[in-house]
C-alpha cells in the first residue's frame, strides 16, 4: 500500500505523538509499504494563519497535498484532528479518485474538557476559564467532531475513546478499533530489584497541570520527611530547572532533580537507573513513557484514568490510585518503598504485559484496518 500518515505537530521523536508517527511509518515499511510522513514543519515551515488556529491551517494544508494528486495514496492515516478538512472536503464533494481516509485519535477531548473542569474548581487550571472552555467547544471539538464522523474507519489509543467514536459518530461495528500504542525493544532491560532506603522516583512527563503535576508535588512533600534518602527526578519537563523546582517545598528541592529534556537514545539509562515510576496524570490517550517505564520492569504509581487503566491491572502490574488524590499517590509510592518483592512482582509483570506492545506488534493491528479500508474502497467502486 502506498499510505501517508499526516500529524500536527513537529517532526521530533521525543515528543509523543510525532513518535507514535515515526514508529508506525518505521514498522509499516518493514511490512513492505510505501510510507510517506507530513508533520506540521513539513507542510508549514512559516505559518500564515495566528498561532490559535495553526491546527486548522494544517489541516486544509494536508488536505490540499492529498487532492493535488490523489492517486499517489491508496490510503491516508491522519491525525484527529488534522482530518477535519480533508473528511469534510470529501463528504461535501464525494469523488471515487479520492483515498479512503483512517483517523488515529490519542486522547479523548470529551475527557480532557470534564478533567480540567474539575480542575479549574480548585484554582488549578487557570488557563481554562469560561472563555478557554467556550473555545474548547466551540473550535477544537468541533473539528475533532469533523475529524472522526467523516472517516471510513478509525484507530484510537484507549478503550474510553474506542467506545465513545464508534457511539458518538455513528459508525458500524468494525469501522473503528482499538489499538494501544507500542514500546521499543531497547527498552526491555533486565532490572536488579535492591532493597534500599535511597530509592529514586521518575516522573516523564510535560509539566503540565493534566500530567497531575499538582499532585506529584504533593505526594513528594508528604513523603520527604519520612524518607530522607528518597530522591525525585522529573525529566523532559520542557521548563527550566529552577521554574519546577520552584513548585516544591524550599527544603526539599535539593532532593529534586530537573532534566527539562532528554535525547531519545538516553532514555533507556534514564529508566534503568530510578526505582520507581510515579505518573499521576489526569487525562492521556496512551502515554508512551507509562509504555516504556512499565518495559524496563520498572514498579509504577499511576491513575485509574483513560490510557493508563487499559494497560495497568491494579496489584498485577502496577498500583492505580483515583485521579486528583495526593494522598493515595503518596500511600501507594510508600507501599512499594517498604517492600522490595512487591516492586520485583510488579515491575515484573509490568515488563511482562509491555512485551506484547512492541511497536512490531501493535503496528500489525494497524495495517489491518488500513487494509480494511482500502478494501471497502475497492468493493464499492463500481468496476
């Protein structure tokens, strides 16, 4: 098949949804296709359009690249909400020369909305006033809502949002699946489970207030005092050292450990050296640094929240803890602090359940429905 894959966002690999992209292109010419790649600096090296809607000018901009020779795709995957014009174009104007379209969708803008709501009542969300929630609905749901009903068939990264494109949309059953995303084999490293008092906890993340960056915080500064060897680092934060250190206690910001970013061949050595994962974020599609953590055996604290409950069996493979509570961050973190078989049999597990997510692996599921596609395009062409 001759597929392209469109995204708006930058070509860069440490960034997660422009390495769902690379790996699925990757996996998909190893499968023998051809895979052409449009990321936003591909098509816009200089925007024309206000930064507020720069999604929406990369969206006419993939769906321009897809009619001026429609003929060199014989399916294209794009992005939600990068679809929106292309789905809209061909719902307004259906022509048979034109490729089937796939949507890939991450996270759920449904769930993103009722998340920072609850948020924003606690003063922690102040980007997302009445005015952010009105824009929120009226411009951003709005072309995911173009994006997902005008597609042939769909592929989204959590069960949550699986449910709610096939229901909302009205789509067959069958048209759209659910497909987690993957986990490179560099990551599946052999790990020594030591009992020790110097334990070290990894956060990956942005620095963001859905990551449940509030709550880390606080998690960190109940457990310190108890624990005085217990370390912190927060990695690919995308702020400077001092600006998130800033949010702990003063007393306890030596014990806080900053890389505001990290070079993808790091990654594994950034694993394989702390103890314990700690990701209490509030809303994700299917975070691949929960993937990657959870290959390298690494013992995890996370939310029962859409993305991470599809992968983490509490007590089998990792401990779940409600979205938004400090409190069971903290007992939780704790509980694999006082017992080191308890991180061996998680951790274990946990790598276990992440070798049946390699990106090989779920890239398959993949070329299925783009496959699926391209044949109910075929079989409704009159010959």
């Amino acid at each position: 098949m001759k597929i392209l894959i469109a995204i708006g966002v930058k070509r860069q690999r440490e960034a997660g949804g422009a390495g769902v992209v690379l790996n699925h292109a990757e996996q998909l010419q190893q499968l023998g296709h051809q895979v052409e790649t449009c990321f936003f600096d591909d098509l816009l090296p200089s925007p024309q359009w206000p930064a507020r809607f720069q999604e929406l000018e990369f969206a006419f901009a993939v769906s321009r690249r897809i009619r001026r020779n429609p003929a060199q795709y014989d399916v294209v995957n794009l992005h939600a909400p990068s679809g929106c014009a292309y789905g809209l174009l061909r719902r307004l104007f259906p022509s048979p020369a034109l490729p089937p379209y796939v949507f890939t969708l991450q996270g759920s803008e449904e769930r993103y909305a009722a998340a920072m709501r609850f948020e924003a009542k606690k003063g922690r969300a102040s980007h997302f006033s009445w005015k952010n929630r009105v824009w929120q609905r009226v411009y951003r749901q709005t072309m995911y809502d173009i994006a997902l009903s005008t597609a042939d068939f769909g592929n989204v990264a959590n069960r949550e949002g699986w449910i709610l494109s096939e229901l909302k949309y009205g789509h067959p059953p069958g048209r759209i699946w659910y497909i987690p995303n993957g986990t490179n084999p560099e990551f599946l490293q052999p790990r020594t489970f030591v009992d020790s008092e110097a334990l070290r906890l990894l956060f990956v993340g942005t620095w963001l207030d859905r990551k449940g960056v509030f709550y880390l915080v606080e998690s960190f500064a109940q457990l310190a005092p108890r624990r005085p060897r217990l370390s912190l680092t927060v990695a690919g934060c995308g702020l400077p050292e001092e600006e998130v250190r800033a949010h702990f206690p003063a007393d306890l910001r030596s014990r806080v450990k900053v890389l505001p970013s990290v070079n993808r061949a790091a990654m594994p050595d950034l694993y394989a050296t702390h103890d314990i994962f700690v990701f209490p974020s509030l809303v994700e599609g299917m975070p691949l640094t929960l993937l990657e953590a959870m290959a390298s055996a690494m013992p995890l604290v996370t939310t029962n929240a859409c993305g991470m409950a599809d992968i983490v069996e509490n007590g089998v493979n990792g401990i779940l803890v409600p979205p938004a509570d400090s409190a069971q961050v903290t007992a939780a973190v704790e509980s694999l602090c006082n017992s080191t078989e308890l991180r061996k049999s998680l951790g274990s597990a946990a790598q276990e359940t992440a070798r049946h997510l390699t990106w090989a692996a779920v890239t398959q599921q993949l070329e299925h429905v783009l496959r699926a596609a391209v044949l109910a395009r075929e079989t409704s062409t009159p010959q």
